[in-house]
C-alpha cells in the first residue's frame, strides 16, 4: 500500500486497532467522489472500480488538480 494511500484511509477510519475494514466500506461507498484534503495540501478523492472476479467491491485513489 502506498504511503499517500494509507495516511487517507488511516484519517478517515483510522484507529487504535488500525484500519476497519467495515468502517472503511461504509465511508467509500458514501464519499466516493468528494474530495479529501490532505495536511500537505493535495486534494485526492477516491473512485468505485469494477468488482473484482470474486465479485468484491473495489476502490482507486487519485489526485485532483
């Protein structure tokens, strides 16, 4: 996982066990599309893929401009 990546999941649903992967379905599947902002002051915002072969959910990150 890149480190870009996981400094946004881990502020948004972050915690003292680490990521939940529950919490972290739930958010995505609300905000896909909304920007996040970082402390370094890039904006990224997370996209729905297609689902994967097992049929799970999938998700991408990119910078906005």
């Amino acid at each position: 996982m890149s480190g870009k990546f996981k400094r946004v999941l881990e502020r948004i649903v972050g915690g003292k066990g680490g990521i939940s992967e529950q919490r972290l379905e739930e958010w995505l599947l609300k905000n896909c599309g909304h920007p996040i902002r970082l402390d370094d002051g890039r904006v990224y915002q997370f996209f729905r893929g297609p689902d994967d072969d097992q049929g799970r959910k999938t998700f991408g990150l990119m910078e906005v401009k």
